[in-house]
C-alpha cells in the first residue's frame, strides 16, 4: 500500500492539517500532482507520494496488488490553479467506481462540467497527462476518420465560444464510438456546448467540487513544498475561485504567507458596497420595510442562529420609473445585511455576440452568487429577457433559450441558499409571465417617485453634512415630481457652481439647480398655474386642519403640499372641509381670471378626480350620505340611485364654499400668487408671512361666512 515519503530538507515541517480520512481520500488526487510534476522542469527536491513506476504514479492505484514508494524524488512546483483543478477532477473521479480503470482499458463516455470557460484547457491537461494510459494519442475534433494504432482518447473541449453548439461535432462522436475509444466532454454547460449525441450517450457526469482546505492544503504543498500551520477561514474559501490561485500561492513564498495572501484576495472580494443603508434611505416604502427585515434575516443566518429555509424573503422584483433608486436600494440592502453585492443586467449578458456567450454569462453570475452567498445578487434590466408570448420568427429560439436558462436558475430559493436575488425593471408588465411565478421574482414591490418628506430627506442625504442650519424642505418642494436620482444631480452640479465662485455652498445653489433643470412656463400658464396654486393655499390655511408645508411651480404644473390627511376620526365637516380645499384651486381661477382650465382634471391624480372620489365615498362608504348606515363597494356604486346628482352638488357647494373664503382674502390670494410666480417656490414659513402682511379682517374667521355657507347649502343639499 502507499504511504507518505520523507520530506526534503527544507527545515522542520509541520503535520499537515487535513485529516487522515481526507488524506487517504486524496490518494488519487497526490497521483495526478505527481504526474503532472514529471511535466515540469526539475528544479526542486520534494515528494509527496510517487509510486515505483517512473513513468506513471496513477497506474498502481487502477490496480489491487501492493506498491512500493521510493523514499525521495526530484520535482519542481506546479501552477496552483491547474493543481486545483487536479485535485478537483481526482476527486470527483473517486466517486465513480472504476472510471480510472475504464479509461485506462475501455472506452467510457464522460461528461465534465467545467465552472468557467477558463479552465477548460486545464480540465483536458490533467485529463491527457493523468486519467489516460501514459502513450495514449488524444485526439479533438480533427480526427475526422482516422483510425489511430494503439491507446486513444477523444476530447471535446469546449469553451463556450460561438461554435461551440449542439449541433456541432456529433459525426466525431459516431466515429469515436464505431472505434471504439474513450470520449470525453468537456464544457462549462455541457448541455448547450457540447454535441448533442455526446450528451445522449454519456454514461458518467463529473463535475468539480468545491474547494476546501483539504485541497486547498495540497494545492499549497505542491506548489511551495511546504504544508500550512493554520486554516483559511470558511468565508475565505468561499470568495476564491480557481483563478485566485495563482495570484497568491507562489512558489517564492511559504505556506503560511500563501495563506496570508489568500486572505487579502478573499477579504477584497467580498467587500460591501460603499454607501448608504437603507436607515439612511428615505422614500422607499414598502419596499424599504421589507429590505429591513431580510437584512436583519441575513444577519441571524450568517451567525447560524436561522436556517435558509426559514427566510421568506429570497428574491424580490422592483419595478418603479427609471431614478427612483431601484440600484441604490441593492446597495443599500448589501450594506446593511454586511454582505457582498453581485450586479449584473440583461444587457451584460447580451454582450456576447452569440447565444453561448449569453447562456455562460448567466451561469457564471449565479454561480459566483452561490460561491460568495450569503449576497445579494441584483439584475437590472430585467425586461430586457423579453415575453416569449410576443416573440415572433428567428428570435423564438434564441430568446426561448435565454428565459429558460434564467428560470432554471431562479427555480427554487433551496437550490441557492444564501443568495437573495433582486430584480430591477422600470417595466414589469413586459416580463415574461414565467419568471414572476411563485419560487421566482413571485413578490413585486413598485417604488414610486417620492413626495415631499421623502424628498426632503434625500436632499439631507446627499447634502451630508454641508448647510446644516438650513431647511431642505423649499428645495424638496422645488423638486416635486423629481426622482432621488435627479436630487443627487442637483446637489451635485450646485455644489460644481460653488466650488467654481470659490465660495461655500448655498440653498440657493441648488434651488437654481433645480429651476435650470425644468422647462419654463410661458407666462399666461405661469400666471394660471400660480393663482390655482395660491387658491388652494389660502383656503387650506384658513381652513385646515393639518396645515400648508409649501407650494411651487415646475414644467407640469404646480403643485401646494398641504399635511393633513383624512383617517377614521374624520367627520363630516372635515371632508367637507378636504373637498373646499380641493376644489379651491378651480374657484380662485374664476375669481382671478373669470373662466376656469382644465387643469383641475383630467387625471387619477388630480384635483378634481380625488374630490370626486371623496364626494362617493361620503355618499356610498362613510355612512353618510345617500345610502345612510350602508356600505356600498366601488363596483356597485352605480346601483345607487341619485349618486351622480348627489356628488355634483357636494362639490359645488364646496367649491362656492372656497369661492366665498377666496373673495374674502382676496389680498392674500393676490400675494401669494404673484410670488409664486417670481419665485417658482414658496416655503411654508414665507407663506405664513404673506398671510399675515395680508388684510387681517376676515382671517381666520369662520362664523363670518356662516349665513353665506347656510345659504349655499340649502341650493346644494
């Protein structure tokens, strides 16, 4: 039997750190180091196991009978990357009874699964030098009808490049097989590179297994000829890949600075993202909820204290306009997990100019997910992988292929534990219903553009920690209807302009900012628009409740931000109260401008919509109106008798209601409005000015209008 040589004279060595099981189990794995190092120039003294036959150190272990180990050989260093791949392709060769032995003297069919393209080379060096007869002639797709004297072997080594097809080559394979000699396959997905007769008859499947410190110990040894004195860490292994290897395992080194070296690789391959966490994100929503919750899921699971299949939260569609911070939320959500952050897109995998190129590169983005998990792997671009249901002509097959390539991926969070998948779109209804179901992206999360509380925080965000005196909440207004992209653009560019003037960043910087970025309004819309605007504020603040936090002006319109919101403590009188406000805007242009625009309308959004909506729903849901005590749904409201003349006349009693209030703070509406239109924007504060510089008679005062709403009322019961 074998047994271990005495080692070259290179000082004290240490007891390997692998275990004796793990040591006997790589007796395959020693015999094709060995094989490989008759290759190299010999240039070192050092041994591991090397059988008495010269020529071939992995003949004696085909074979039952003793071996006898010479007590010492001469051999130089391998490259620590096609030592891997040795000790890998050993490995998963163990496991199958006999497969050496066949090779040797029979003519098996193999497939191996190759991690990447670029160890393809690798895989068939280890595969000619060790796993086949010591003179055997190895031949690719050249052999055409060549009949070859002697031992033989056949492989196919394929990279992934773009004739790398199932329909290419199978004629080579009925050849080698009315030989008969070994042939072998070799691909990083043998189903779509290899040819496709070779797949139907192959008889044994290999793929390398992962790396551990057992091979990462001989892979060290043979390379240094030297054993480590201590462990890589788990996590380390897990963020190596076969093409680490070289980079810190030299021969130039020791064991122990190799180990060093490796930990530097690992430690720079999984850092986090820089930026934010989601705790520093404002205007995410449900959407940031749930990033809390996983994150903290993927603490507990890093330290062991909750099981993969107990997460449910593994993957997560966001949809949303383009800006919306669809990429920063992946960053964010890595950041506060502490874990790594793979990106890619759909356009990154389309790269390639052939289908094979597009088909690896999905394979290897999950395949470094799992290797680096947990992580958070993010695909932006997600619609790009189009809907086969309007495929049409030559791009059905290609495509077809694509989405099933990226299902069979996603199937089954169980098949990638640690790794949660994040799916980007701006949109979701061009997705191929397939990869919305349930296993895969089966929970969608739409962000939208934020409002003003979520904008003011974004501004505070990217202001840091510059004009920290100063409210955001004018900018925020200035920037409704702005995305958290176009907010970092305009911090940026504003803080370019004060850098230039040689000066300290100013509100006002940015608030430029944000004008210059929106097409002006002609001045008769820009009028309008202010006066609709003032109308709203100045009934909102004679009337709350809540109160105005601002009003401004941009290239769609305006917009007055007013805090108040209805909830089940609402009365009567406060809807009424929500519907003047919402009707103001029409009533103070015909009091300004004596004829009314459509702007009011038009719109899920608009003014008139949401009064409308309201009026219903106090008509039909609240209990108070025409149906009395009864709720009637959205669906049935047409079944009410009387709603559409009983809704017309709640909203004209409220707009006569902010008619009457507009008339008697016709002043204020006259400010207001005339600095809206010079300025673009009003603070709260700056309308609380104007107010108060406003003629005082009437203001705040309610029971002044009371006759006059009595009477409006009774013409609008």
């Amino acid at each position: 039997m074998l047994k271990r040589l005495s080692r070259p004279k290179r000082g004290p060595m240490p007891p390997p750190l692998a275990s004796s099981a793990t040591a006997e189990a790589d007796l395959l794995a020693r015999g094709f180091l060995d094989a490989l190092a008759r290759e190299e120039a010999d240039r070192i003294r050092w041994g591991l196991r090397v059988a008495t036959d010269p020529d071939d150190p992995v003949e004696p272990l085909t074979s039952d009978g003793p071996t006898e180990i010479a007590d010492e050989i001469r051999r130089p260093p391998l490259r620590a990357d096609l030592a891997a791949v040795a000790i890998g392709l050993a490995r998963a060769m163990e496991r199958q009874p006999d497969l050496i032995r066949r090779l040797r003297g029979e003519a098996p069919v193999v497939v191996i699964e190759a991690s990447t393209g670029a160890i393809v080379p690798l895989v068939r060096r280890v595969l000619t030098r060790c796993a086949l007869p010591e003179n055997a002639s190895v031949y690719g797709a050249e052999i055409g009808s060549h009949r070859p004297e002697g031992p033989a072997a056949l492989i196919l080594a394929r990279e992934g490049g773009r004739d790398d097809r199932p329909d290419v080559g199978n004629e080579v394979v009925a050849h080698a097989r009315n030989i008969p000699i070994p042939l072998i396959g070799i691909a990083p997905d043998p189903h779509s590179h290899l040819p496709r007769d070779l797949m139907r008859i192959a008889e044994w499947h290999l793929a390398l297994p992962p790396l551990d410190m057992a091979a990462l110990e001989l892979i060290i040894e043979a390379v240094t000829g030297e054993t480590p004195t201590r462990l890589l860490a788990p996590e380390g292994l897990r963020g190596l890949t076969v093409a680490d290897l070289p980079l810190a395992i030299c021969p130039d080194r020791s064991a122990d600075r190799c180990i060093e070296a490796l930990e530097c690789i690992a430690a720079r391959e999984d850092i986090l993202p820089d930026g934010p966490t989601l705790d520093d994100l404002a205007g995410y929503g449900d959407a940031g909820t749930w990033g809390q919750e996983l994150a903290a899921d993927l603490v507990a699971y890093k330290a062991g204290r909750l099981s993969w299949d107990e997460i449910d939260h593994p993957a997560l569609l966001l949809s949303g306009p383009p800006g919306v911070g669809k990429t920063l939320f992946a960053q964010a959500l890595a950041q506060t997990a502490g874990v790594p952050l793979i990106a890619t897109s759909v356009a990154q995998w389309n790269a390639s100019k052939y289908l094979s190129g597009t088909l690896q590169a999905i394979r290897s983005v999950f395949a470094e997910a799992r290797r680096r998990a947990p992580c958070v792997l993010f695909i932006d671009e997600v619609d790009g992988i189009s809907d086969r249901a309007v495929l049409r002509g030559e791009y059905v097959e290609y495509w077809g292929q694509v989405i099933n390539s990226v299902l069979e991926e996603l199937a089954g969070a169980e098949d990638r534990p640690g790794v949660v998948v994040v799916a980007a779109t701006n949109y979701p209804e061009r997705l191929d219903p397939a990869l919305k179901r349930a296993g895969r992206l089966d929970h969608e999360i739409r962000i939208e553009k934020p409002d003003l509380p979520a904008l003011t925080a974004i501004f505070r965000h990217h202001l840091g920690a510059a004009l920290p005196n100063d409210d955001t909440v004018p900018a925020a207004i200035a920037a409704l209807g702005c995305t958290g992209a176009d907010v970092e653009a305009f911090v940026r560019r504003a803080r370019g302009v004060a850098r230039r003037a040689g000066r300290a960043l100013a509100l006002d910087d940015v608030l430029d900012q944000i004008r210059a970025s929106r097409p002006q309004l002609g001045p008769e819309a820009r009028r309008r628009i202010a006066i609709h605007e003032a109308g709203h504020v100045v009934v909102a603040s004679i009337l709350g409740p809540g109160s105005v936090v601002g009003a401004s002006l941009h290239s769609e319109g305006g917009v007055a931000e007013v805090s108040a919101t209805l909830d089940g403590t609402a009365t009567l009188e406060m809807c009424e109260r929500q519907l003047a406000i919402l009707m103001a805007g029409r009533a103070a242009e015909a009091l300004e401008m004596d004829e009314i625009s459509i702007g009011a309308g038009g719109g899920d959004e608009s003014d008139l919509c949401r009064a409308t909506e309201l009026a219903r729903a106090i008509e039909t849901q609240f209990g108070l109106g025409l149906t009395g005590n009864a709720y009637v749904p959205d669906s049935q409201s047409f079944l009410v008798p009387g709603l559409i003349d009983a809704v017309r006349n709640r909203l004209g009693y409220a707009e006569e209601r902010a008619a009457l209030i507009l008339t008697g703070h016709r002043s204020a509406l006259q400010k207001i409005a005339d600095a809206l239109e010079s300025k673009g924007t009003l603070s709260a504060q700056e309308i609380k000015e104007l107010l108060s510089s406003s003629e005082k008679s009437d203001v705040g005062r309610l029971d002044v209008f009371e006759p006059a709403l009595v009477q409006i009322k009774g013409r609008n019961p």
